[in-house]
C-alpha cells in the first residue's frame, strides 16, 4: 500500500499514456451504456412502443455516467481503465477524491461536450459526423490541455484537473493491484 504523500510524489502520465486510458476507457463504457442505457429503452421500446425525448435520454445517460465515474474515483481512485493503464486520479495531498470533489472532477471532465455540441448546431453535423467529432474532441483535443498547464508543466494538469483540484499520477509497475 501506498501512502498519500507518496502518490502525491508520483509524475503525471504522459500525453498518450492518457490517450490509451481514454480510448480503453471508451470500450468499457460501451458495456456500461449497453447494460444500464439500451437495455431498459430497447425495452421501453419493443414492449410498450415508448422511447424517450432526446434531451431526457442526454440527461440519463449523462447521469449513469456520472455514477460510474464518481463510485470509482471514489472508491480507489481508478476506473477500470485507469487500472489497466496504472493511471489514478488523486485530490490534495494525494488523497482519494471525496463524493463532491468526484462530482466536480466529473462536471468539468463533461465540459468538452459543449464546444461540441455549439459545432453540430453551427454546421448542422448530422449522426457520424457529430460522432467523430465527439470522438476526436474526448480523444485528443481535451487531452491536449495538459500542455497548457504554465503554472507546474511537470504535474501535467488537464483543465478538468485544474479546475476541481484533482491530478492523474502513473503508478509504478510494481505498485499496481486490481480491485
């Protein structure tokens, strides 16, 4: 077991370190959306001929999301993703992030999506487009504000990060344990 100081001493990860946790990260979600999201609105659909209003199925897709990410950064710092990648998301000192500092790390993380969706609305991006834009945005461009970080270029921090206080930190190889 590692102590908070010692996390705290630990680099960021580098720029496509970050990159594969994020593309790994991609996959996974696509389980979690399959299981919690089109399961119960295909259902919706086939039996009772009901789907949901867009911006309902935004907010409720938006919401498990949420409660994916906030339990596991709650819980060890680490989706499972991050623990693939031996990434951890830590608050001050190098302690695990509390429900409300999670919750903010995950309102600023979502904060892409708005340049995203002023895009789409501008250029009337129809289905695929809009979703290779959503995937270039969250792959690489949200990624990239790492380097705008002019207070301590060494920790790396993305904007999220700044913004809610939090950091990555790369784990030692011989410090990684699965939960």
């Amino acid at each position: 077991m590692i102590s908070p100081a010692e996390l705290d001493l630990l680099p960021a990860p580098q720029f496509w370190r970050r990159v594969s946790c994020i593309l790994y990260e991609q996959l996974v979600l696509l389980g979690v959306i399959a299981l919690t999201f089109l399961l119960p609105n295909l259902g919706l659909g086939v039996l009772f001929g009901v789907s949901l209003p867009s911006w309902l199925t935004f907010l409720y897709l938006y919401a498990v999301l949420g409660v994916y990410f906030i339990w596991y950064w709650t819980k060890s710092g680490q989706t499972l993703a991050m623990q693939t990648w031996r990434v951890r998301m830590i608050g001050p000192g190098g302690h695990n992030l509390t429900r409300r500092q999670a919750i903010w790390r995950y309102f600023y993380g979502s904060l892409w999506l708005l340049p995203c969706v002023i895009l789409q609305w501008l250029f009337e991006l129809q289905r695929w487009q809009i979703i290779e834009m959503l995937f270039a945005v969250a792959l690489f461009l949200w990624p990239l504000s790492i380097y705008l970080d002019r207070v301590n270029p060494l920790l790396r921090q993305s904007l999220p990060d700044r913004f809610s206080r939090t950091r990555l930190v790369e784990l030692p190889k011989n410090l990684v344990t699965l939960n």
